[in-house]
C-alpha cells in the first residue's frame, strides 16, 4: 500500500498522453503507483485574499499546462519504476 511516508516521485509531467503511457507501463510490470493531480489556475489565497486566477484570469496562459501530474511509486520499486518508464 502506498502512503504519504513510503511513496517517491517518478515521474511529473503536463502532458496526459504520457502519463497515460507510464500508467500502462507501471501496470503491466505491476508496480502500484499513486498519481496526483495539480490544478495550477485554482492558485493560492494571496496577501489580499484572491486567488491568482481570480485576480490575473487566464491571459498568456497556455491551456495545456493547467493540469499537473505527478506519478509516485513505492520506494523499493522507484529503480524498477523509472527504468520501466524511461522509454515512454
């Protein structure tokens, strides 16, 4: 099972496509993963109580990096895992 405490990051990426391909790579070596998703345009609360998208909006924003994803692995299957995923 994979915690916050026995997990490492193997992989970040923009793009869904390639994360998909990891995806199919980890399952059929069977290698457990977690992935996380990272809405960038949700932002964080600013010294005057907006978030970044409410005061900024979207302008010179490049819609195919909104979504952030990051893969993670078990720590013993992170060699494993970034060896299996290094050819997508």
């Amino acid at each position: 099972m994979l915690t916050f405490f026995n997990r490492k990051e193997v992989l970040l990426t923009f793009d869904l496509d390639h994360l998909s391909k990891a995806r199919s790579k980890l399952k059929q070596n069977d290698i457990e993963y977690y992935v996380k998703v990272v809405n960038t345009n949700s932002g964080t609360w600013g010294p005057f109580g907006a978030s970044r998208r409410a005061s900024l909006g979207t302008i010179g924003q490049k819609l195919n990096y909104t979504y952030e994803y990051h893969l993670y692995v078990h720590k013993k299957d992170f060699d494993e895992a970034a060896y299996v995923i290094r050819s997508v």
